[in-house]
C-alpha cells in the first residue's frame, strides 16, 4: 500500500471524519444529494417528528413502510404513510430520494424502474427538498423559496388527522381530503372506513363510510361552535376547530391550545371510530378520550358477512350459528373484513327439506335481532310458511323473515346483523343451514337434557344419603355468618367468595354497574342488607388489595358510604357496603315519577352532605383521596335521603390509575374537569369541578350534556343556558320547573349557582376548595359573582357586562398537593370592607 505524508495523511483523516460527522447529524430534508434508505430518517427541527423506516408495531412480517411518526414519544405511533399499499421487504435495497423530474419517490434496488410510490407532483425546477416540519408535515418544496410547496402530506392524510391538517374538499377538482383506516393493526393498506366533510360539498358535515359507500355515522352541521349533532364538543377544551369555506375549496382544520398537549384523531381500523387520543405522560400511554359512534354495533358491517355485533355482552363480534371466522389471522388483527364462512355446505335440495331427519336445509330461528340489510321483498309469500317454501326453492337464498310487512329473504353474506337488539323494529330470522347443523343442535339438546337427568339422580342419592350433615353444614355455615354480620358493627370482614355468593343469591340482583365492576344487593343473617361490588381489572396482590382495603375500611364519615368487608380470593375482588334502599341520586334527578320528586330544602341538603364528603376526603383523611369520579350515580341515598359519597375508595385501590378512570368515563364526560385530558396533574380541584356539574344538575333537574335546541333559549349546552341566565340575574330560570318557586329558598338558590359556577371554571386555581364550598352553601362565607368559564363562552353567544370579568392569575403551590390562588370568589362575613373588595 502506497505510503502518503504526515499533512496529506491528516488532511485525509479529517476529511473522512468530517464526512462521517455530517452524515450522522440530525437533519430535517432530504435532498437530490441526500437520500435515506435503511435505517436512516430525518427529525423536524424542534424532534417532535420523523421519518424513515418502519415495521407497523406486533407485524408478524418484516414488512418496511416509509412513514411519519412521533419522535418523543417512546411508543411507535405513525401518523402518515406514504406506500402504505406496497410495503418493501428490504429497507437497505430500497432508497426513498428526490428522482429526475423533482418529485419525491420510494425506489427499489435504487433503480427508476422500481418506482413503489411517489408524491406525483408538477414541480417547477430540479432543485427542490422535502423536508419534514414540527407540526409531522412533510413538504416537497422549492429549495430557495420555502413559501413554494409543490406538495404535502397534510394534503393527504392516511388514517390520522393530526392539528394543523385539513379535512375538506375542492370545489374546482372533485377530490376530497379524507381519512382512511388501516386494514387491520398492523396493515396500513386502505381499508373499509372512511371520514371525508359532505361529498357533495353542499354542507358542513363530516360522515363516515362503510366501503365508501354505505354511511353510517354524521357529526351533523357546523354551526360556528360545534356539529349540532355531537354537543360534547363543547367540553373538548383543548381544541380550537375551524372552518373555511371559499371558492376553490371548503376544509376544516383545528389546533390544540397547549403546546404541552400531544393529540391526535385516528380512523380506527377495528371498530370503525373516529377516536380523540391524548397521550399521557403519566402513565405512558394513549388514552381514548372521545370517539364516535358511541356504540361498536352502530358501525356498519364492523363484523363482515355472516358476522353478529352484540352491545351487550363480550365478546362484541361473533359468527352466525353454522358459521366460523373465515380468516382467523387477519380476525385477531382487528381486520374482519372478510367475516364467516360457513362450516358446512347447503344441500339446497329443492322443497320440503326442512325435517332435520331428511338430511337437507333447515331454517335456525334468530329471535330479537336487527335484521340484516340489503334484503329482497317477495310478494307472492301471503305466509310465513310460505316465505320458507320460496327460499328453500332458491339455493341462493341464505335466510328470511316474515313480518306484517310481508316476506323478506336475503342472498348473498348477511351484513350488519346485531343480536339481543331491543328495539322496536327488531325481528326475527330465519337462518338457512345444514341439516347436519341443525342435528347437532337436537343431539346438544338431547344431551343436556341426559346430563340433567343424571345429575338430579346423582343429587337425589346424595340428599337421601347424607341429609344430616347438610343439616350440619347448614347450621355451621349460618352461625359462622351471624358471626360475621355482628362483627361488621366493629371493623371490617374478611368474607370467602362462596359466602358473598350466597349472601347475593348467586349475584341475583344487580343494583348497578359501571367501568370498575358491578353492585349486587345481598343480605346476612339478622335483616343486614349489604350491597357487594365485584370489582373488574384490578391486578393488585392479595397482600397489597387487603392494606389498601384496610386503609379505606377506616374512613368514616356520615356523607360518604361505609366500607363493610371484603374478599380477596384467587383472582376474585369483592368489596362489601351498606345497602342505601333509596338508590342513586341521578335516578331521582332525572326520573318523571312522582314517588321520585325531590323537594328544595332535600335537595340542598343533599348538596351541602355530598360537599362535605368529598372535602373529608380531600383536607381531612390523613393523606388526600382524590375522588375521580363525582356523578349523580356515585351519589347514594339513604332511607331519609341524606347522601352518601360511594366509589371514593376506588382511584386509591387501582393504584392511581388514572387512564384506566378516564376510560371508564368516556360515557359521562360531562363531568370531567378540563385538566384530564391536558396531561398536567389531577389535583382535588378535579372533583370540585365535577361537584360543580352535579351541583347544578341538583339544581336544574336536567343533564349538564342535555340537548335543548328545541327550547326557547336555543342552547345546546346546558351550563352555558344557566350561566347566561346568572348573568341576567335570573336564579330562578335555572330551577327544575318540578319545583314550585314558593318553596324555594331564593337566598340558597342565589348562593347555590354562583358556587357551582365558580366551581366549573377552567383554571383549576379559580375553583374554591370543598371546604370552602361547604362554608358557602352553609351561609358562613358570601360569594361573589363567578365570570363565565371561557369554555362555556365558546360553546354559546353568552352576554357579557361591563366589569363582570375579572382576570385569574394562579400561583400553583407543591406544598401538600395544594392550589393556591389570588381568585377572590369568596368573603368572609367577618372580613372588613377593604377585604371585600
């Protein structure tokens, strides 16, 4: 090897150490000169974004897409795909670089031959960059003049729509800016879901399609604020939405109002939802917020053909009888695009073929269900009988149904079937299968039938045999569970899961239900009636669910429910309480019957019990209990209808789980505090604006997220319509009109409002503790009157009078997880007049 000089041999040694310095720095374009294959990618400037490489996450093959993905956030999350029908199996053999005629292009074996995907655009010179910005747009721009874009992905979104990207359409070509789902989890090709604004451009609508054909789903029109038919919106603090409608096009487009937050709306491949995510820091995760249709059997065809959704139970999606999945793969990725199939061909034999003994098709009746679309209308059938002769005749005719309306039958796989569907115009089907089907259906019968009676006879023998040590058993079972009751008056009770069984009749009577678990009502010996809990995904150990229970098992309070026992067996967690015979306050708020009318003076009592509960938890137990989730069903009534705060030990026994709170509430977000879904701390101020909400449901009778379009005041949100009316210095058109004004505490009613107002504010620094509540409501401090919560003012044209806002700043203190702020909701009766003002 040649030798070189000690200067020509450092000039060289630099050089290459230069090189090797730039091609590893962290750049956001890519040029003529610098393509990316392999493992390489470029990062937006500020590393919220980037670009390369990638295998969908849980792929079972090395299939490489070139995507977009968050930067900080350690879960791969792609939010764009350019070649997400054409995946590449070696990144390293496969170049993603600016081509010849300016345009961005995936290449393979790095050959123009081999073009996968390119963004296809008009370009004025060669010299052009694409370069990927903060906001995760990628731009293919002129290289001197960045104003110059020739291309973008926001122009053509995948299944994400991230802030700042448009959904829309233009007027002047026909095309539409939409979402489409992946195909499955780990399949970014197209798939069935679709999101696009009105594709005739006539209205300001967003719709979601079955197949781009079929919709199922609208958010209804925008009217400036929100879509009327999704009011929710109107607590979706984090967001600013936009419309424009112009002569070339019409789009909308949002963005988030923190910089801090980190969120996104995705077309769910599975369910077919429009989701709102929000990563939380926290705990590390996405965690759902919001999505549309509110029910997985509300999307059309989400189980394919020959595929049952039920609400009801789990699992949600399931194949007909006679029927398996057909791909089961792709059924497990969420992709159930291709349904059932069935088990065992038709012999489609022609007429009376219907006898299981013949070895021909039958009919399985399906009773209750909502019946398949897409059906035909025979007009001959006068009969049901007669509707069954005519699809035996036809080999194509897979099920029927007669009706008053006349006979229907259906060819072909049968979509958008729904089970235990309770609506009026459920009906019945008649599916066709084998005979052998149906026989194994009789014989299943015949054998159950053969194995109850062997059991009784069993049964028999046994109590014929050994009656007197049931008698024993029995005796000792009941005295053991006296023991117990009297025990419960002193401390709390260890139960086993058998006893509770017992105690509930095999969980019977089921008193309610929600995310953590269902409520049972049960009864021990001595007239004692207890309401047991079993609690639902809760991964504690023994050791730690029995300290945590004990910790909870000491508070006591005469406004929050008394925690009697326990079980902790195996993987079984039960809690036991005292049974409240008036049930939940929400079924007393919002029920029409007389028996369920509550006076004013019951009401605010039971206003200031549930404030004085929940501020026991916050400033008086020995460490804050954050309650989590304050609602009318979390309210209990006992037999002189004084309140009791239930749940309050739940967030404390999940370990502070707060997403696994949030998923449990997204039927009920009216009461969620702007804070949740912000990423920041949940501190206490959490409940008191969730005590708020309900405060004024006490007051109103009516839903915070109640409709009221129809009404004279024209709102759609219903704490928007009370604060207008406070402003207008009408308490009183707030009040449940089941209450007459003469026996209203107008003084109380005043008060009431203003605290509830103050309580919804938006800065959690501006909300008053409970303890203050309390004082308030009890008449020992004034208060003043509260500004409208700057979400309440989006959500509706709210007046505004002169003077009436005043500016909140906050000082958040760390001291004891506090919030300290200079927000003067409140006056003290004793203060002077200097500290009033």
């Amino acid at each position: 090897m040649a030798s070189c000089s000690t200067s020509s041999c450092f000039i060289l040694f630099f050089s290459q150490s230069l090189l090797l310095l730039f091609s590893s720095a962290t750049t956001d374009t890519i040029s003529a000169n610098r393509p990316l294959s392999g493992n390489q990618n470029i990062t937006s400037k500020d590393g919220n974004f980037r670009l390369g490489f990638f295998v969908p996450p849980g792929s079972p093959s090395l299939s490489y897409y070139v995507g977009i993905w968050y930067n900080k956030i350690p879960l791969l999350t792609p939010v764009w795909v350019a070649n997400r029908a054409s995946p590449v199996t070696d990144p390293a053999m496969s170049e993603l670089r600016i081509s010849g005629d300016g345009n961005l292009a995936l290449l393979v074996n790095h050959s123009n031959a081999g073009v996968i995907w390119s963004t296809n655009a008009t370009t004025s010179n060669s010299r052009v960059v694409a370069v990927i910005l903060d906001t995760g747009n990628l731009q293919l721009r002129d290289e001197s003049n960045a104003s110059l874009v020739f291309w973008q992905s926001f122009d053509h979104p995948t299944d994400t729509w991230l802030p700042g990207g448009k959904i829309g359409f233009n007027k002047l070509t026909g095309r539409s800016q939409h979402l489409t789902s992946w195909k499955s989890k780990v399949d970014p090709s197209p798939g069935i879901f679709t999101l696009e604004i009105d594709p005739t451009g006539a209205t300001s609508e967003y719709f979601i399609f079955w197949n781009l054909s079929k919709m199922y789903w609208r958010s209804g029109i925008w009217d400036g604020n929100i879509f009327n038919l999704v009011p929710e919106m109107t607590i979706n603090y984090i967001y600013d939405f936009k419309f424009v409608n112009v002569s070339e096009e019409m789009y909308f487009n949002y963005t988030v109002k923190s910089s801090n937050i980190t969120s996104r709306f995705v077309l769910d491949s599975e369910s077919g939802q429009i989701q709102q995510s929000t990563w939380m820091e926290n705990t590390q995760s996405w965690m759902l917020f919001w999505s549309q249709p509110k029910t997985k059997c509300s999307v059309y065809g989400v189980c394919g053909p020959f595929g049952s959704c039920n609400d009801i139970a789990t699992p949600f999606y399931n194949c007909l009888k006679g029927f398996r999945i057909k791909s089961q793969a792709d059924w497990e990725l969420g992709d159930k695009s291709e349904g059932c199939e069935r088990k065992t061909p038709l012999q489609c034999s022609g007429l009376n073929n219907n006898s299981a003994n013949s070895g021909k098709d039958g009919f399985f009746e399906m009773p209750n269900v909502k019946l398949p679309d897409n059906s035909n209308t025979l007009a001959t059938a006068g009969s049901r009988e007669g509707c069954e002769l005519a699809c035996l005749s036809d080999c194509s005719c897979n099920a029927y149904s007669y009706n008053g309306s006349g006979c229907f039958v259906w060819h072909g796989g049968l979509l958008n079937l729904q089970e235990q569907y309770n609506q009026s115009d459920a009906g019945t089907l008649y599916l066709r299968l084998a005979a052998s089907e149906l026989q194994s259906s009789e014989r299943n019968k015949k054998r159950v039938v053969s194995l109850v009676i062997i059991c009784v006879i069993v049964v028999a023998i046994l109590f014929s045999s050994v009656p007197a040590i049931l008698i024993v058993m029995k005796k000792r079972e009941s005295r053991r569970m006296i023991e117990k009751a009297k025990a419960m008056q002193g401390g709390l009770v260890s139960f086993t899961y058998n006893e509770l069984r017992q105690a509930t009749r095999t969980f019977s009577t089921k008193l309610g239900g929600g995310g953590f678990g269902s409520v049972f009502k049960g009864s021990l010996p001595g007239s004692n009636d207890i309401a047991v809990k079993k609690l639902e995904g809760l991964r504690q150990g023994e050791k730690q669910f029995r300290t945590e229970v004990s910790t909870v098992g000491r508070i006591q309070h005469v406004n929050l429910v008394r925690l009697l026992g326990f079980c902790s067996q195996g993987s079984k967690r039960l809690l036991v309480y005292e049974f409240m015979p008036n049930g939940s306050l929400d079924s007393h708020l919002f029920h029409n019957a007389p028996s369920s009318r509550l006076g004013w003076k019951t009401r605010y009592q039971i206003a200031i019990g549930i404030a004085r509960g929940i501020a026991y938890l916050h400033e008086q137990c020995r460490e804050c209990i954050i309650h989590c989730d304050i609602k009318p069903e979390n309210i209990l009534l006992d037999a002189s209808f004084n309140p009791k705060v239930a749940d309050f030990g739940l967030a404390k026994l999940m370990g502070r789980d707060f997403s696994r709170v949030l998923t449990t509430l997204r039927g009920t977000k009216g009461y969620l505090a702007p804070e949740w879904i912000s990423g920041v701390a949940i501190t206490a101020k959490a409940d008191v604006y969730s005590y708020g909400m309900v405060l004024l449901e006490i007051i109103s009778g009516r839903r915070n997220l109640e409709q009221t379009a129809a009404e004279e005041d024209g709102t759609r949100y219903f704490p928007t319509f009370a604060a207008s009316k406070l402003i207008e210095g009408d308490a009183a058109g707030v009040l449940d009109s089941k209450l007459g004004p003469e026996e209203v505490n107008m003084e109380e009613l005043d008060r009431a409002c203003k605290i509830a107002c103050w309580c919804i504010q938006d800065d959690e620094s501006c909300r008053p503790t409970m303890g203050q509540v309390v004082q308030v409501l009890e008449g020992i401090i004034d208060v003043h009157d509260p500004p409208v919560p700057r979400s309440l003012l989006l959500a509706s044209d709210v007046p505004q009078p002169i003077n009436f806002f005043f500016e909140c700043s906050s000082n958040r203190s760390t001291q004891a997880g506090n919030t300290t702020s200079n927000c003067s909701g409140t006056k003290s009766h004793t203060s002077s007049s200097s500290d009033n003002k």
